[in-house]
C-alpha cells in the first residue's frame, strides 16, 4: 500500500511541473456549480457567457499571460490581517475585485454586454480560487507565501523515499491531479455525494467570510506542514480531505451567489 501511495504522489508531482495552474480542479468545481443552479440562474449565465461555466473558469489565469494585463496576477490571492479578518481595500486584492464584479452583475442593466462578460467570469474564477488554500495570504504568517516541504514514503533502508513538496501546488494541483483518470463531471459527481449534506451550512454567508474561513483552514493546516518539515505521505493524505471541502464549498458557495445574484 506505502508502495501504491507513493507511486500516486509521485505521478501527481510530475503533473505539477508541466502545469502550473489545474485546470482539472476548475472544471470539476465548476461542474458542481452548474449542477446547483437553479433553472432561471442557468438562463442568464448562458446569456452573458454564450457557453458554460466550465469552459469560462480558467479565463483568467488566460487573462493575465497578456503583458498589458499582468498586473490581474495579484487578483488571484486573498489578504487576511493578523486577526484572520478580511479588512482590505486594495485594489490589488482578489476579494475587493470579486466585490466590484458582483456589484456589475447586480446592477447590470447599467452595464454592456462586454462589462458583464467580464464581470461574470471574474466572479466565477475569484470564488474558486478563494477556495485553494495556497491563495490566501495572513499578515504575520510568513509561510502563507509559500514554502516547500519534504514527503517521506514511510519506509526505511533502501526502500527510503523523499521528495519535494511545495505549499502552493499541494493545494493548487496534487490532490486534485490524483482524480485525472476520471473527468469532472464524474469527479464533482463523487464530490457532492461526499458533501451534500453540508450544502446549506457551506453556503452561508458571503466572500469575505469564505475567506476567514479558508484562513482558519490555512492555520490549522500549518501546524502539521511547515518549512523544510519531513512529513509522511500518511499525514499528507489527512488533508486531502480538507482540499475536497474546500471544493466542495467553493461550488456550493458560487452556485447560492450566482442563485441570488440573478433571482
């Protein structure tokens, strides 16, 4: 089984260095959104986007490849203060530009087609990434930057393995990327028979909230993973289901705001 294990992360690190950003868990996300929306919600997005959510959710991670639009990078990480809290105002910070597209949309018979496009995706994007732990940044918590750490298989002698693990593609690509043999569909399938139950506890609230509690989540997970820790692939494994919450709610939450945006 340790054998097993090992051979699923280690194929799960190959993914990671030739794609920096899963567009794997998008999708599936954006597949268990689109399963929770209601009839009328699933009108006006088809409208605005003239496809569905799962072929729009990496549009900006595309964006922000264009040079005249590299400063939309910034927009991809949430900033919590010392307490946890989400006070900012900088423009720069994905949540008060997740806050500004929800705006256009709720307002949007001041708006052109083109604003909503682009609000629309903004929107649909930002409170996915809200959802992966490695987005979120905690005044006071260095690590929350980023940092790597090393996996141990568990076995001793010859058998000994380790191998580099960094903060941000753990949250970002290795759980998810040990799901590839199924497609998103099936693998939000399997996320919600998991996680329908909590669906109205998960999404309550609002975007700033889900960002508090993702930064519970943050510490709670750092106290297990730390700079140059050697953890075992055992306590690894104990947070992937966290990462499958954490995409759970990520699909609930999106789905109940965008329920109420055009109710």
């Amino acid at each position: 089984m340790k054998k097993i294990v090992f051979l699923m992360f280690a194929l799960a690190m190959v993914a990671n260095e030739a794609f920096a950003f899963n567009t794997f868990a998008h999708q599936t996300i954006s597949k268990l959104t689109e399963m929770n929306l209601n009839e009328k919600t699933k009108q006006e997005v088809k409208a605005i986007l003239k496809t569905s959510i799962t072929k729009e959710c990496v549009w900006l991670n595309t964006l922000r490849k264009n040079p005249e639009m590299a400063h939309t990078k910034s927009w991809h990480f949430f900033q919590l203060d010392a307490n946890g809290k989400s006070t900012t105002m900088d423009e720069n910070d994905g949540i008060v530009q997740l806050e500004k597209a929800i705006a256009v949309l709720r307002n949007r018979k001041n708006h052109s087609e083109a604003e909503l496009l682009t609000a629309l995706r903004t929107v649909i994007h930002l409170v996915q990434d809200m959802h992966c732990l490695s987005h979120i940044r905690i005044e006071g918590i260095e690590a929350t930057k980023g940092f790597t750490f090393r996996i141990w298989n568990e076995l001793d002698g010859k058998g000994r393995k380790e191998w580099n693990q960094k903060w941000y593609t753990l949250w970002e690509s290795t759980f998810s990327n040990r799901y590839t043999i199924f497609t998103p569909q099936y693998y939000a399938e399997d996320i919600d028979i998991y996680a329908r139950d909590k669906k109205a506890e998960y999404s309550k609230g609002e975007p700033r909230f889900w960002v508090e509690n993702g930064g519970e989540d943050v510490v709670r997970a750092l106290k297990l993973l730390n700079t140059g820790a050697v953890v075992p692939t055992q306590v690894v494994l104990t947070h992937e289901f966290n990462h499958t919450k954490c995409m759970a709610k990520a699909a609930y939450r999106l789905a109940a705001l965008l329920n109420d945006i055009f109710k």
